[in-house]
C-alpha cells in the first residue's frame, strides 16, 4: 500500500489525580497501542462512543499532542517525536478541522487573515497573491469571496465551519484529519458539509481520517473505517464489509443501536442492547477491554487481550469474532 | 371526546431589544395517554419554548403566551402560578438534554428524587428515600441502595439521565415531556434509554412529548410527528404518514438529506441549501420558501403570504402547511423524493 | 482528603518560610542601621558596636536569618554567657527597638483589639450583605433592588478615612450618642467594648457589605439561570425551596472564598480602620513600627499577617471540599 500515514503501536497516556501523598498519579489510558495506515488519497473513518480515544488519535496524528509511545510516519518520515519548529514545514501537508466552527476560528480576525493564515505561518507566498488565492479558496468550499473582510460572528455555524476547511486546503495538503467536523450542525447543515468534504477530497485526492461518533456519516464518507473502543481498535474493513458484515461483537452492537429513521424498518432490525457505559479508561478491564459489556465473553477474555488479526477481508480484535 | 393533553392555538413571543420575537406562532396539537408525540425541528424552531410553555415555565419571565393548554381539561396557561406548581412533577414532568446541568450539583441523587416526591406526597423523608431508592431500582441503576448516596458527578451519563427520568416519574405524572433527551448520549447508551422510557411508558400510560432534531430517535418512539419551523408546525400526522409520505418540502429535505446505514454510500446526500432563518428576522411568506425548491411552482404565493395548516385530503388527520396543492406535491414526491429514500 | 491537608499546611509552610526570608532580607539591606536606630538619642559609635554586638548584627545575613527562625521555634538566648544574657523563649520575634518589649509580646497585647473589629465587622457585613444581595436578587429590575444596589454603589467607592471620620463627626462629636472609639477587655467592660468599637464596625461594615451585597445578587442571579433551577422548578418546589435551597446554595461557595480571605487579611490588622480611630490593634502596631522604622516589630507583624491569610486560605479550601462534594470526593 502507498501510505501517507503509518501509525504503529501509537499510545497516549494522560496524567490524572493523585489519590494519596506519595502514591502514583492515575494514568488516563486514552489511546492504547493502535496501529493502521491511511492511503494517499483515501478517506478512513475514524468511529467510536466518547472516550474510545478517536480524538486524541486525532490530535497524535496532527502532532498536536506528544505520545507516550509508538511511532507515527507521514509521507515516509517519522514525526512522532519532532518539535513544533521540526512540525512547521510538514503542517502544509497535515492539516486539521475541528469540531466546534465557534471556539476553533479567532473572532478577532477577518475571515481573510483567517484562511491565509498558514501561507503566513508557513512563509509561504501563492500564486497571484494572497488574497486571491484566498478568494479561490473561499469560492472552493462555498463561500462569497466578496466577504473576505467579514468576521467569523457574522456566519452561520455551518459558514463557519466552510471557513475552517478553507483554511485547512490553503496549502494543499496531502492528508486533513476532520475530527466531529459535522456534529455541531443543524441536521439540514451536516449534509452540505459532508457533500463539500467528499467532493473536495476527491477534486483534489486528499486523504482524509474522518473522526466521527455517527456510523451514518462515516458511512457516506470513509472508504475505510476502524472502530475504537477504550483506547484501542476494535475492527477495521473497508466500508461495505464493516456495515453489511461486522466481526467484532462492538461493531455489531453499535450498528444496531443506529435509530432507524424509517417506521417499517424499526421492528425488523436484529437488536442487541449493551448495558451498562463505557468503563473509566483510568481502570480498563483486563484483556478484552469490551468484555465488559460483551454477551459472548467467556474466561480466556479477561485474562488475554485479543491483538487486531486478519479474518477475510477485515482485521478484528476479538476471541469469539462473528 | 377530549383528549388528555389538548393545545389549541398556543402562540409565545418575547420582547428583545430587536423587537419582539415571536417563538411560537399559533401551534395546535393533541396527545392521549399512553402515546408518545415527537415535535421535531432544529435549533430555534421553537420546540423547546413549546415544552416550556405546557409545564407553564414561561410564568413568571417576560414572555407572552396566549392560546389555551389543556391538560385533562384545566387551562394550564388560564391559572395561577401557584396552581400550576402543584401539578407539575405530579400531573406533568419532564427531563431534559443536559442531564449532568439539570441536576443540582451539590446534593445528592437521592436528595433530589426524594425531594421531587415529598413536594407532592405527605411522607416522611425515610419513605421518600425509600421511594428514591424504587424509582433508581426501576429505572436500571444497579445497587440502588448505595447509589441514592452519590452526587450527580459520580454518575456516568447514562445513568444521570436515568436518574433524571426517575425523579421526573416518581409521582407517577401522567405526560412526560422529554426535551432531547438522548442527544448528549452515546449511541449503545441512546438505545438503552430510549428503551427504558418505551418500557415505562407501557407500564405506567404516560403520555409522552419527546422534543428532538432526531429522525431516527423519534421514528423509534413516537406515534405522531410534529414537524416546526421558525416557530410554526408546518406538518403533523403519524410516524407513518411524515417519515414515509412527507408532504413539505422540508421535510423532504431532512429525510433525503439525513445520511443512513441503507442506500448507495457513493451517492451525494440531498442537502437542503442555506440556513434555517433566524426568528428576528423570519422570511416574509412561507419561513422556508427561501431554501425551498419548489417555489417556481407557485409563484409569489411562497414570498407574500403564510400558507395555512391544512388536511393533506379532506377528512385527513395530516396536515400540512405548504402553498404547493395536493396533486402537485404527490406528483413531486413520487417522482423525486421517493426515489431518494 | 487528610493528605490534602497535609500537603496544604506543609505548602502553607514553605510559603511563610519565604515571606519571612525576603521581609528579613529586605530589612536588613536596607540602608538604615538598625543598630544607630535602636540607639536612640544619645549614641556614641561605642554603644553603636555594642549594640550590634548585641543584637548579633555583626554575623552574616543568613546566620541571623537562621538564629531568627530558631527564636520562632525553640527561642533564643541573646548574649549567651555574659552576665546581660537575655532569654528569648519560643515563638521569639526579637525586641522592639522603641520600648525594648517582646515582638512576640506587643503581637500578644494588640490581637484582641483587631480581633474585635474583624469578627464584630464581619458579622454585621456577612448579615447585611447577604441579606440585601438576596433581596436584591429576588426583587431583580424593581425599585427595592435599584435602590439597594446604588448604595452599594455608591458604598464601595468611598473609603475608610472618609467614612470613619463622618461618622466619628455625627456621631461622637455632634451627636454624642457614641463614645470616642478604643479599645476595652470585653471580659471586664462588654458594655464599653461595644460602644468604643461599634464605630470601627459600622465602618468597615457599610464599606464591606456593598461587596457582598454585590457579589450575592449576581451569584444568584447567575444560578438563577442553571438548568438545575428549571429542575426544580419542574419538579413543582415552592418559590421560597427554589430560592434558599437551590438558588442560593448554588451562589454560596464563591462568597464564602471571599469571606474567609477578607477575614484572614483583616486579622493581620485592620490598617486603615485602626490608624482612622486610633485603635491599639495590629494593624496600628504596624503603622507605628513603620514611622519609626522599628525593624524587629515590622518583620513580626508582617510575618504575622501573612500567618493569617495562609491560615485563611486553607480553612477557605476546606470549607470548599465542606461545600462542594465534587471537590470533597476528588
């Protein structure tokens, strides 16, 4: 495979509270020995309920956090441990959408300084000038190039959002890791924002790791998703494999829990109801980290972690897989 | 015969420095025990200021409410604040999105059940406890005995939400108004609340509003949908009759544009261009026919004047609010909603 | 919860340790002789040696930095040996250069005095205050609540001098209803105790409570707003519950933080309001020592009152865990 990005064993371990005067400090085990690659030009999706460590991988990909152990490669060199000066040249190529278009855009600048941002950070001077080339930019992803000196409060939450993908293509990078990029909209809002992604990724061939709780939007976008729970990936197959035939008990369970918008189907779906929550990453559970919840764990689950194998054309982690 | 729950004409606006906002406008609807109705619109379409509104929440604030909420007969939006006091908790309850907000930080679970079943009930505390202690039981919190003791924060949010839903039917009410109450939830954690307010609602015969964006929520759990937007209804009838035979062309919109675990993947989804208005400045018109793709064929009817709630046929209990005629719309909807589906 | 406190008095600790370091530092650089100044009058550059000599002014700075923190814990011995041998005993602040007493001693002497105004003030501005913030708050828009909050207004940008004087004009010097204020044991003269400080009281307190009074109106116009409030008020609870069970409970923990740290700073002396009506409390002690550059009492009250606020602060932090279980549980 010709990989963009290549992440093994990648872990990240976030200090928590410390309980007595001179005993240990809790870890926080949010992301645990995950390994996959991302093709170039190919949209993975990223899915899982909160706290499974989607984000954090998010952010450990985009070097915006430092992990605690493995390795990341990106186009064929290895920036697990590079400084922010190191980083610098290598953002142009990586670049992030985040979540919440309110908190991640400055509303003290106009939405021009905003997308031309990373030429200024990178040194970098476009074709044709900087305002231009942000006014192309600005037509890409939907948006009147005529208000480039408007403020971010003067959009809509999903204008808003359109800004930050122009600014995440400014330098025409080869990988976006889009995390939630959708879930703070309107219903009748995520849909044009899935649609711009989808024909940006595919105009420009950008690969993309699409973070994301919903299976129905990841579903319209990844070609590829992998299924995190507790810090580490539970099942990764390509789309239609994973929806139509999922191997890990998870995967199945969090499909069925989908609610179906169409009445007829309601009572035809197989249904599996998991009870309880998702444990507190502090104290996983031994071996299986599901097991928990699961309905088919038997012994050797509690006292063996499952490693992520190779069963048809999906890679599972799971002792008893469908 | 009347209905458990019946709202008629039920209109609320707010003062605002940018004049007054009207939030609902002239909404009406019905509601019997033991069935649930979904009301359904995104941010500002006035769903939530409606819920308010039926457990008499606007008393008291500067905003305006007229029209008449009958619940069991008795004119919720007629009486004194302090009539309407005594039956909320008893008679209606609700719980809301923010499950971790909505309880007060600094007692304990079981404080609060108890003290939402003394308001109504003269018991002593240890048997108000005793009570917390049943609806945790009841509502799937596992050792209930040493969890009355724990403080909201303790919870995970599952079981926050749970224990709001106890408090809300500890006095056994007889509507319970559920303001997007699974939306701060995770999917498997969704689906298990979503259950558990089916199995109480079949145990106790409530009637239940559930106040949601979700069309895969309320297809799950209700019988009627409402649908608003910008503050009006602008189409009511089954879960049968909206999510399978829609007939606005918002509701069009949502249910093409929503993506899903069936269909072609690869396929672009139908978005709806533009953004919902907001209600300080609320389209002239029909609210929706800025974004709406139809208003060619009808002509400046769309722009100048708001088309009534009317039967989808003569005699029909779906109603719609759109200048499009009935021939039209079906003529549309066979050809170019259905096919998206 | 024990290892909380633990750390927090031990932290408490390293703190005092290091203001008393730098007010000793900075005392002792400066270039005044402490020696020429503890001589008074009639000095000759022979009793100026002795002197120094005597209060071991000719060691370095951190051996009488380290003989001053022992006189704090063990006490000390001036002159060990020779027939003035003079005995310090534990907590030893030194000698005031102006009357020769103990630090320790005058320390001793003025607490009652400022103790009596803080706690006398603090309650009368805690039942004002509060009790204002939370009609205010309640009557939110109507006249009852414009008026209250443009005394406070008004009340929190005037100051001590200007107040305490005013008042001491009507009151004392017109009116003759109060007598001039000091100080009295409240043991054997409570009735004189309460005349003599109910100007200090009045004064601190009409200054104070705009604060609080300021701080509960917002606090529980703030709470007013949490989705918890709408809870209970869905549940059916009366007004009166929603108010002081909910309402106010919620708005309670920051008061209480300002609470104890303004009592904490006022216990080192109430500076102002004593130096204003000439009370002997600490604070008065410390005006005077530094008029008169009086080095050991200086350091002693200063160190003091840092005491006091660090104390504050971690009966604050306690009463924080008392009020809030998720800092408790944590």
């Amino acid at each position: 495979m010709n990989s963009i990005l290549k992440v093994e064993g990648l872990t990240k371990h976030f200090p928590g509270n410390k309980h007595s005067l001179f005993g240990k400090r809790d870890v926080v085990q949010a992301v645990d020995g995950i390994s996959f690659e991302v093709a170039k030009g190919e949209a993975i999706g990223l899915v899982g309920e909160s706290g499974c460590g989607k984000s954090t991988t998010g952010r450990l990909t985009t070097r915006l956090l430092e992990p605690t152990a493995g390795t990341i490669q990106f186009d064929g060199n290895d920036i697990t441990h590079l400084s922010n000066a190191q980083m610098r040249p290598i953002r142009a190529d990586l670049q992030i959408i985040f979540q919440d278009p309110y908190a991640s855009l400055n509303p003290r600048h106009t939405v021009g300084t905003i997308v031309a941002s990373p030429f200024r950070i990178g040194g970098v001077e476009p074709e044709g000038g900087t305002k231009k080339r942000v006014q192309e930019l600005l037509e890409i992803v939907g948006l009147n190039p005529e208000h480039y000196n408007r403020y971010p409060h003067e959009f809509s939450g999903g204008q808003r959002q359109r800004i930050g993908i122009a600014r995440a293509l400014a330098l025409r990078p080869k990988l976006i890791v889009a995390d939630e990029p959708v879930s703070a909209l309107d219903v009748s809002i995520q849909a044009q924002v899935i649609n711009l992604l989808k024909d940006l990724q595919k105009q420009f061939d950008i690969a993309f790791i699409f973070i994301a709780h919903d299976l129905a939007v990841v579903r319209h976008f990844a070609q590829r998703v992998a299924v995190m729970y507790l810090g580490n990936i539970v099942e990764i197959a390509d789309r239609d494999t994973l929806y139509s035939n999922p191997k890990h008990p998870y995967t199945k369970a969090l499909l069925s829990a989908v609610p179906e918008v169409d009445p007829d189907a309601v009572g035809s779906r197989e249904r599996i109801r998991l009870t309880g929550d998702v444990p507190n990453p502090i104290n996983p559970p031994s071996g299986c980290r599901f097991r928990t919840r699961c309905w088919k764990a038997q012994d050797i689950c509690a006292s063996s972690a499952p490693a992520l194998l190779q069963i048809g054309t999906s890679q599972v982690a799971c002792h008893f897989p469908e | 015969m009347s209905k458990f729950l019946e709202v008629n004409n039920l209109s609320i606006s707010f003062p605002t420095e940018d004049g007054v906002v009207k939030a609902v406008d002239n909404m009406s609807f019905s509601l019997e025990k033991g069935k649930t109705l979904g009301i359904v619109g995104e941010s500002g379409s006035g769903k939530s200021v409606t819920s308010l509104a039926i457990l008499g929440l606007h008393k008291g604030s500067t905003a305006e409410v007229s029209g008449e909420i009958l619940i069991d007969g008795q004119d919720i939006n007629a009486m004194a604040e302090n009539d309407v006091r005594l039956l909320r908790g008893k008679v209606m309850s609700m719980i809301f999105q923010d499950a971790l907000a909505a309880l007060h930080p600094y007692y304990t679970v079981g404080n609060q059940i108890a003290e939402a079943y003394l308001v109504h009930n003269k018991v002593s505390k240890s048997e108000a406890k005793k009570r917390a202690i049943e609806m945790l039981d009841r509502v799937g919190i596992p050792e209930p005995q040493k969890r009355v003791d724990d403080y909201p924060h303790q919870f995970s949010g599952g079981m926050r939400q749970r224990a709001m839903i106890a408090m809300a039917l500890s006095c056994n009410p007889s509507l319970l108004i559920a303001d997007e109450p699974t939306t701060a939830l995770d999917v498997t954690v969704q689906a298990q609340i979503i259950d558990l307010l089916r199995d109480l609602q079949k145990e106790f015969n409530t009637a239940i509003i559930l106040i949601t964006h979700d069309l895969g929520v309320v297809s799950e759990t209700a019988d009627d949908i409402l649908l608003m937007y910008a503050g009006k209804a602008i189409e009511y009838g089954t879960v049968r009759d909206v999510l399978q035979k829609p007939q606005h062309p918002y509701g069009w919109g949502l249910l093409t544009s929503i993506p899903r675990l069936t269909g072609d993947p690869e396929k672009s989804l139908a978005a709806i261009p533009g953004t919902p208005p907001s209600l300080i400045s609320v389209p002239s018109g029909c609210a929706f026919h800025p974004r709406c793709s139809y208003v060619k064929q009808v002509g400046t009817a769309c722009s100048s004047s708001i088309p009534d709630l009317l039967p989808v046929s003569a005699g029909a209990h779906h109603l719609v609010r759109c200048h499009l005629d009935t021939a039209a719309r079906e003529e549309i909807f066979r050809s170019q909603v259905a096919p998206k589906l | 919860m024990f290892n909380y406190l633990v750390r927090r008095i031990l932290s408490g600790g390293v703190v005092l340790g290091i203001v008393s370091a730098i007010v000793f530092g900075i005392f002792y650089i400066l270039p005044a002789d402490p020696a020429r100044l503890s001589c008074g009058k009639t000095c000759s550059e022979e009793l100026i040696l002795k002197i120094r000599h005597t209060l071991e002014l000719d060691q370095t700075l951190p051996v009488q930095y380290g003989r001053y923190v022992k006189g704090i814990f063990v006490g000390r011995t001036y002159l060990k040996g020779s027939p003035a041998e003079l005995k310090c005993s534990a907590p030893c602040l030194g000698y005031s250069f102006q009357t020769n007493q103990p630090v320790t001693q005058l320390l001793k002497d003025r607490l009652p005095a400022t103790a009596s105004i803080a706690f006398g003030a603090s309650i009368l501005w805690l039942l004002i205050g509060l009790s204002s913030g939370i009609i205010s708050a309640l009557r939110r828009g109507t006249w009852v609540d414009k008026l209250s909050q443009g005394v406070a207004l008004g009340a929190a940008s005037l100051q001590i001098y200007f107040v305490g004087l005013v008042l001491q004009f009507i009151f004392v010097n017109k009116l003759a209803w109060l007598p001039t204020p000091g100080y009295s044991s409240p043991l054997h003269y409570p009735l004189d105790w309460a005349k003599q400080m109910a100007l200090p009281w009045i004064t601190l307190a009409f200054l104070l409570s705009a604060i609080y009074s300021r701080l509960t109106r917002a606090g529980m116009i703030e709470i007013m707003g949490e989705d918890y409030v709408r809870t209970a008020r869905a549940k059916g609870l009366g007004n009166r519950t929603i108010q002081f069970k909910h309402v106010l409970r919620g708005a309670i923990t920051p008061i209480v933080t300002v609470f104890g740290l303004d009592l904490g700073g006022l216990l080192g002396g109430a500076v102002i309001t004593e130096y204003v009506f000439n009370i002997p409390g600490l604070g008065k002690l410390s005006t005077d020592a530094v008029s008169n550059l009086d080095l050991p009492v200086i350091t002693g009250t200063v160190i003091f009152s840092a005491f006091f606020i660090i104390v504050a602060n971690i009966l604050v932090d306690l009463l924080y865990a008392a009020l809030d279980p998720k800092v408790r549980i944590q």
